[in-house]
C-alpha cells in the first residue's frame, strides 16, 4: 500500500462556475414558466387585438343598423343585422379562451378583460338572440300584403315579436346582471366609457322591450287576432272648439277580424238623441265645469280635457241610440288627417274633389259650408263627410302610403292631441298609459309639470277657424319650489273684419248672435296639487268675465267666458300657487287649435 492515497474521495472534484442540478432544473422551470407568459401575453395580446378590430367594426354596422330601423327600410334589416352578428360572434368567441379567463384573476388586468368579455358577450347575445330574430320578421312584413278572400292583414309577425320579446326581456336582464359585477372603478377610461355607455343602452333597451310587449299585445287584440272588435271613430271639427279639439258630428264604426277592417256603420249627430243624458259615470267637477252639454249631447262630449270621459260618453250614445256597443274609441280631427295624407299622398272624394294635405283642413272645417247650408241640408254635408272618412280609410287599410311619412305623421297628430284612443279592454288601455295617445294630463308633477289651457266655443258657430291663440307662462319654481308660484295669461284674436265675418255662411256664423259676436269659454289648469291664487280679465272684448274657481282632474281651474267681435281682442290670467314637490320642465297643453297656439314659457326648466 502506498502512502497518500488512504483516505482519498472516489468522487471527482467539482468544477467552479458548475450550476448545480437542484438549482439548474429551478431555473429550466423558470424559464419554462417565463416562456410560457410570454406566449400567454402573446397570445392574449392576439385576442384583445382581435375583439378590438372586430368591436370597431360592428361599430358602423350598428350605425347603420340604427339608421335602417329609423328609416323603416324593413327589407335591408336582416342582411346588415346578420353582418354585425358575424363581428360581435367573433369578438366574443375570443374572450371565451381558457387563458383569458385565467388572466382575470390578475389584479387591475383582470378588471379590464372581464369588462371587455362581460361587454362582447352582451353585444354578442343581444344581436344574436334579439336582434337578428328582430330583423327577420320585420324584414317579412309586407304592409300591402292581403289575404285575397278576407283582405285581411297579415298578422303573423305578431306572435313571432311577442316570442322573440319574451326573449329579449331574458336576454336584457342577464346582460344588466352580467355588466353590473363590472367595477368600472378598477377598469381604465376608454373601458369604463364603453361599460357607461352599454349600461345607458340596456337600461333603455329594458323599457323598451316593456313597452314593446304592451304594444304587441294590444295591437294583436285591437286587430282581431282573438276575436272580432268593433271600434267607433270619431271626428272632431276644430272649427268649432272643444278641449280635447271640436264638436264631434261624425262617426265611423269598424270591425275588425283576424286583421281584415271594415266599415260597418256610419252616423252623424243627428241620428242621435240629443238633450237627454247618457248614463255614464262622471265627475261633479266636469259637470260643474263643462255643464249637463257634457253628457247630454254628442258634439260636446270632448268638452273636458280627458278623452276616457270623452270616449265612455260617446260608446254610451252609440250603444243607447245605435243598440250596439264598441270596444273602443279613436278620435281624429282635420289637423290629424292633413298628417296622414303626406303619407297617403292625395285622395280623390265621390265627388272627383281632390283633397292633399295642403288643402284638407281649409276644405272641410271652412270650405264646405261655403259650398253647402248644413242647416238646410244637413244629409248633404253628412254625406261629404262620410266620403272623406270612406276615401281615408280605403287608403290606409290598402297600405297605401310610406311608412317612414306615416309613423312621422301619427306621432305629429298624437304629439299635437289631435289623434287620441281608448279602450274597454283593460290590457290595452294599460298600453296606452302614460303616452299622449292616451289623452289625459299626468297624475304628477315629477317627469313634467304640464299646465293646461283649453277652450270650447258656445256660441253654436265654426268661427274658430279665424281664432288666434297664445299663451304666456312665468313661474319662480326654480328659486321657490316649496311653494312655487305658475302664471298664464291667455289672449284670444278674432282675425277677420266685420266686412268678412258678415258674408260667412249662416252655419259658420253663430246660430243665435250671428256675426255680431262669439262667445268662446276658456278654462286654465293649474299643476297638480296645486291651489289658485288668483285669476283676472286683463282685457275685455265685448264682454270678458271669471265664470269658476274649482278643482277637476286633481288640478285647480280657473274658467272665464270671453266674448268677442269681429277683430277685437281679450286676455285673461290664472296664477296659481303649488305644493311643496318636485317640478320637471314646464309645459303647455291645450286645445289643438286650427291656427296653432303660440305659447311662451320662461323658464321652461330650471338648468
């Protein structure tokens, strides 16, 4: 044995600068792990570059979308809408991946790309299963389409957009559901822009849909979808005024079923009996207000501003002297149908008479008595009238008009008071709640504060076809809203000379003053809840007067009777004094008169 190697390792000896194997599988691992985040950021970067470009290019699709409903181009909606259903899938088929879903457990990054999943799935789902749905049906609707032995609508689009809004209520909810776990607080500003603006969509969308579904449901039943109906149209003339717009002396019922409207009956005032009261529940304040005239005469029963009373009272005569009965009323007048031929275009009367919604007003408030003695021959004018109904509703029924013009002027003549309904049925009248349709002033002041001024002619004549209107309203409501003050003066013009007022037809003239004078009643509401605080005649006619100081409709009234003669002018103030409250923007309601009101309110909202 040799001395120096006893003791010795068999191991050789490390090498300096060696990682060793512990430390190198560690920093493999690492390395792994760091590639990996970096394909995961890669990858992720990939993806949110792709939602964004395809985001932004359902942008002009959405725009177009938009301007294509509005437009009523029914036929392009399926087409643009299965476009932007390509982009919003893409986008967010994307934000599904496994990797992005682990990414939203990272602080501040995960914020955002939850944001921005949560707002493409909502996209995704509305377009998907709302809209594209939509824009098929409406895309069928052919509004001149009839059933060739009925001539019937077709209704079937009905039950498909009640299907699909049932859907679109589910839909909706779980988006809101969905966008409200967004903390926008956590999220950067142009996510947090996005997420504002898609909530404000949705929460519209939300109404929308509701009331979507009432309309649905009522038109399937005003249609005759379940049943035949029977409604009583009536027109107004505004030549001789009434609150909610004339003396109504023309009536027109139709039937309605599975969509197919006919006329079957026509009538005037005098084929009722007048003087003797319908018996309908009123209140003490319209018949202290407006008198027995309310409901003991047809042409009258649009004498206060609140069509439900108008409309039961009339069913009522239809039903006591015509023995049948409605389940509903709509009324029109001149001002309404003049709207609705700039969609129909001119219609041609039994007569070869043409009338364009240039000219309907001044023919058939004015013109006609020039033509025709209704006091002679009252058949005769009754006759003319029932032509133009007949021509009217030949046009309409046969889908003889632009959408697009129509629905712009329906909502004029609804806007204007000049188109009102009502219905027995308690689902439909419900859908009318709220809307100008439904003529009725609010319950409330919240949303707005609406004062009224109304006027009614008794001077049995159709002057007001020469009436000149206007309005003046101040309030300190936005310095004072605890007891807020609101004043209106109303002046009355009586725009022709003696000369002119004399060679008027007898029935323009008034029955009993002829052209001497004309006696219009004018009654001012005040805000709900409120109280008088006083009313005057600042300047008098022939004769200008304070008449009542009441209450009617939960408002307080003030009514004046002012009497005129040819050219003169009056005008009258009520001021009255609110309850402590809350105000929305001032507005002014009244009778639609020919010549329009001009009304002034200072200030119109507190902002």
């Amino acid at each position: 044995m040799r001395h120096g190697t006893r003791g010795r390792s068999s191991r050789p000896a490390p090498r300096h600068g060696a990682v060793p194997p512990r430390r190198r599988a560690a920093l493999i691992s690492v390395g792994i792990v760091a590639i990996a985040l970096i394909f995961c950021g890669m990858w992720l970067g990939a993806r949110v570059l792709i939602v964004k470009s395809e985001l932004q290019a359902a942008q002009p699709l959405l725009t177009k979308l938009q301007a294509e409903a509005t437009g009523f181009q029914l036929k392009n909606l399926q087409a643009t809408t299965e476009k932007l259903d390509a982009h919003t899938s893409m986008a967010a088929t994307q934000t599904r991946d496994p990797i992005w879903r682990a990414a939203e457990v990272i602080p501040f990054i995960g914020d955002n790309l939850y944001a921005v999943r949560a707002a493409s799935e909502t996209l995704d789902e509305v377009v998907s299963k709302v809209a594209l749905p939509g824009a098929k049906v409406a895309s069928a609707v052919n509004l001149t389409a009839r059933d060739p032995k009925t001539g019937a609508l077709d209704l079937s689009p009905l039950p498909k957009a009640a299907k699909i809004l049932v859907t679109a209520k589910t839909v909706i909810g779980d988006a809101q559901e969905r966008m409200a776990r967004v903390q926008t607080s956590r999220t950067i500003g142009q996510i947090s822009a996005v997420v504002t603006q898609l909530d404000r969509v949705l929460s519209k969308a939300s109404v929308g849909v509701a009331d979507g579904t009432k309309i649905v449901t009522a038109t399937s039943g005003v249609l005759g979808q379940d049943g035949a109906r029977k409604y009583l149209l009536m027109f107004q003339n505004n030549a001789e005024s009434t609150a909610l717009g004339g003396s109504s002396a023309s009536y027109t019922q139709l039937t309605v079923d599975k969509g197919a409207v006919k006329i079957t009956g026509q009538a005037s005032s005098a084929n009722f009996v007048q003087g003797e009261p319908v018996d309908v529940k009123v209140d003490q304040s319209a018949i202290d207000l407006y008198g027995a005239y309310l409901i003991n005469h047809t042409n009258t029963a649009t004498s206060r501003p609140d069509f439900p009373t108008a409309a039961e009272i009339t069913r009522a005569y239809w039903l006591r002297d015509k023995k049948e009965d409605v389940d509903g009323v709509i009324s029109i007048d001149p001002l309404a149908l003049a709207q609705v031929l700039k969609a129909t275009g001119p219609i041609t009367l039994p007569t070869g008479e043409v009338l364009t919604s240039g000219n309907v007003v001044k023919v058939v408030v004015n013109e006609i008595y020039f033509r025709i003695d209704a006091y002679k021959h009252p058949q005769l004018s009754d006759a003319f009238f029932e032509g133009v109904a007949s021509a009217v509703f030949a046009k309409v029924v046969g889908g003889q008009f632009d959408l697009k013009t129509m629905v712009g002027s329906i909502t004029a003549g609804v806007n204007n008071g000049s188109i009102m309904m009502w219905s027995a049925h308690p689902k439909e009248e419900a859908a009318l709640a709220g809307t100008r349709l439904e003529g009725v002033l609010p319950k409330n002041n919240k949303e707005q504060t609406v004062l009224g001024v109304y006027y009614r002619d008794t001077s049995a004549s159709k002057i007001d076809y020469y009436m000149k209107t206007s309005t003046v309203t101040t309030t300190n409501v936005c310095t004072n809203s605890k007891n807020p003050t609101f004043s209106t003066t109303v002046s009355l013009h009586l725009d022709l000379t003696t000369a002119q007022a004399n060679a008027l037809p007898a029935y323009v003239k008034s029955f009993p003053y002829g052209a001497k004078m004309f006696v219009t009643q004018v009654f001012v509401y005040g805000p709900v809840g409120g109280s008088i605080a006083d009313y005057r005649v600042d300047s008098v006619g022939i004769r200008s007067e304070k008449t009542l100081n009441t209450d009617d409709l939960g408002r307080p009234v003030a009514s004046f009777s002012v009497v005129l003669a040819p050219g003169q002018t009056s005008a009258v103030t009520a001021t009255f004094t609110g309850k402590p409250g809350d105000y929305g923007p001032i507005e002014v309601r009244g009778t639609p008169m020919i010549n329009a009101t001009t009304n002034t309110i200072t200030p119109m909202s507190c902002g």
